[in-house]
C-alpha cells in the first residue's frame, strides 16, 4: 500500500494552481485532558471537616496565658530653639537635621560636607554652610508648615 505522499505531484492546466494532497493521520492515543479534575489532584482528610460556625477549642484549664505589661513611650518633643541655632552655626554638617529626627538628611549633609568639601576645595561646604544657615533661620522663624514639626510630626517646642 502507497501513502498519499508518494503521489505525484497533481498539476491542473486549468487554473494554474500546484497542490499537493494532504495526509492526516490519526494519533496513537487520544490527547489529554485540557485540565486534571479537582477529585483527581486533591485528596481531602478522612472524617469530619471543621465549619466556620465551629467554636474554637477551649485552652487548657488552670493555666492562663501570661499578660505583657503595655509600655507607652511619650515622644520627646524638641525645642525650636535648639534646632534653629545648630542649623544656623553648624548647619553645613546637618547636625540640626538629626536633632529633629531626620537621620538620613542629616547624614547625607554631613558627607557632602566632609567628602564632598575634600573633593571640591571647599565648595561644597560653603554650600552645604549656606543651606544648613537658611533652614536654621526657617526653623526659628517659621511656626506653621514643613519646619514647624520633626520627623515624627509633633510640633516643635518654643
């Protein structure tokens, strides 16, 4: 017995069109499942299953689990006083940034100062100066607004 393949191949003059004859087949087996079903893949626990409604269990009597004494912190409140001077005479290293609970300004002043100033011949300082001089004269002068609070949000003190 010859495939169709084996065929020549069949030309018709008539419309000019070469085509071929096209073999199917059938597969050996037949083709999975688009999905598994859920009976299938998930085996459930033997016995009983626990609805919502069900209550909780019951502790152990006798003993009761030990309570942690609750410690409130009060916030430090910091002094407009004390971060207005720090700003306007050693501003440039943003000492008065930290004092108020801005850590990484502050910190990120103090290295541009420092290395920055080591790599520019002072220039950097002198701006870094200038900057820390200014927001300590907003901090003293302003008391409503983004230097009127400290990283935490409470309002400065004097």
């Amino acid at each position: 017995m010859t495939d169709t393949i084996d065929r020549p191949l069949v030309i018709d003059l008539d419309d000019d069109v070469r085509e071929r004859p096209v073999v199917t087949r059938r597969p050996l087996r037949a083709p999975d499942a688009p999905y598994q079903p859920l009976s299938a893949t998930v085996r459930y626990p033997t016995g009983r299953v626990p609805d919502l409604e069900d209550a909780a269990p019951e502790p152990a009597p006798g003993r009761t689990p030990r309570q942690w004494p609750v410690i409130r912190l009060r916030r430090w409140t910091r002094s407009r006083v004390v971060a207005g001077l720090l700003g306007v005479f050693v501003g440039g290293f943003g000492l008065h940034r930290m004092y108020l609970g801005y850590w990484r300004r502050g910190l990120t002043m103090l290295a541009i100062t420092v290395v920055g100033g080591f790599f520019t011949l002072g220039l950097a300082a002198l701006v870094m100066g200038l900057c820390g001089f200014v927001e300590g004269l907003l901090i003293l002068s302003v008391r409503r607004g983004r230097f009127a609070h400290d990283a935490h949000g409470t309002l400065l003190r004097g």
